[in-house]
C-alpha cells in the first residue's frame, strides 16, 4: 500500500517537470545569429528553435546561409551547426559540425570535434534540443 502510493506520487513527480520543460521552456526559444559582429549587432536574425527539427538557412534566413560569425544560444539549449543542408554531417570525426551549448559564440573560434576550428561563414543548417 505504501510503496504503491510512494511510486505513484514519485512517477508524477518526476513527470510534471519534465513536460513542462520541453512544452514551455522550447516553445518560446530563440538563437540569435549574425553575420557581423553580436556586439554591436551587426546583421543579426533572431532564428525561433524548435526542439531536434532541423532549420535549413534558406527562404527567410537566406542572408545567414555561409555566413554566420556570431552566435548566441540561451541556456538549457544546445545547438548544432552543420556546413551542409538537412542537418547532414559526415560522421564522428567530420569537422563539418559545430556543438555550442548556452553562450555568446564567435565562430571563428569555437572548438569542434577534433579541436578549434573557424567555423565562421560555414553553417548552413542548425538544429536546437534542451540540454
Ligand atoms: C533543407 O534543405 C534540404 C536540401 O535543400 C532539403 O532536402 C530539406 O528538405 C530541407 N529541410 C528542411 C527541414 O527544410
Ligand atoms: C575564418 O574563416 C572566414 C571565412 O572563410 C574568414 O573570412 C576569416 O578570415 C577566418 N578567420 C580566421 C580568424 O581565420
């Protein structure tokens, strides 16, 4: 009887929070992207993120495509950057992603896979989940 009880008040426990962190938390966040500097702003796009779909920077976000230098991703998110479309990347060791979690990135150093790289100017797709 106890432990039924127990388990029960656990598993909502444990439920509530969760949901509300992926229903409210995503639905509302945004990166922010430039193709100048992010301080001053300088070409900045403020990109809406939903969690895991991939964003090609095309149609709206054309101008960002190749040649994003600045970004700035919220905390609790992390955020994938690839040089290909579709959220395509070519492996574990490629050097043609970028993982950046909370924090005002400059591109042209930001440490990929197998080490820093210049990333600047070669994302053309992105994709955000909660961290
Ligand atoms: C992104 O672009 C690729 C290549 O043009 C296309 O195949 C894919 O459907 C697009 N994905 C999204 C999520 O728009
Ligand atoms: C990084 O790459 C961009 C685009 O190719 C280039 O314009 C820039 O000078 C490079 N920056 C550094 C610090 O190497």
């Amino acid at each position: 009887m106890f432990s039924a009880k127990f388990l029960l008040a656990a598993l909502s426990f444990a439920a509530v929070p969760s949901s509300l962190t992926l229903g409210g938390e995503l639905a509302s966040s945004s990166i922010i992207a430039c193709t100048g500097t992010i301080n001053p702003p300088d070409g900045c796009a403020t990109i809406s993120v939903v969690s895991a779909s991939c964003i090609n920077l095309t149609g709206d976000l054309s101008s960002l495509n190749n040649a994003v230098s600045w970004v700035q991703v919220p905390d609790g998110l992390v955020c994938t950057f690839f040089q290909d479309r579709d959220c395509r990347n070519g492996g574990v060791n490629a050097d043609d992603v970028i993982v950046l979690e909370g924090g005002t990135w400059d591109m042209s150093d930001v440490q990929g896979i197998g080490g820093p790289q210049n990333f600047s100017g070669q994302t053309s797709s992105i994709s955000c989940s909660p961290r």
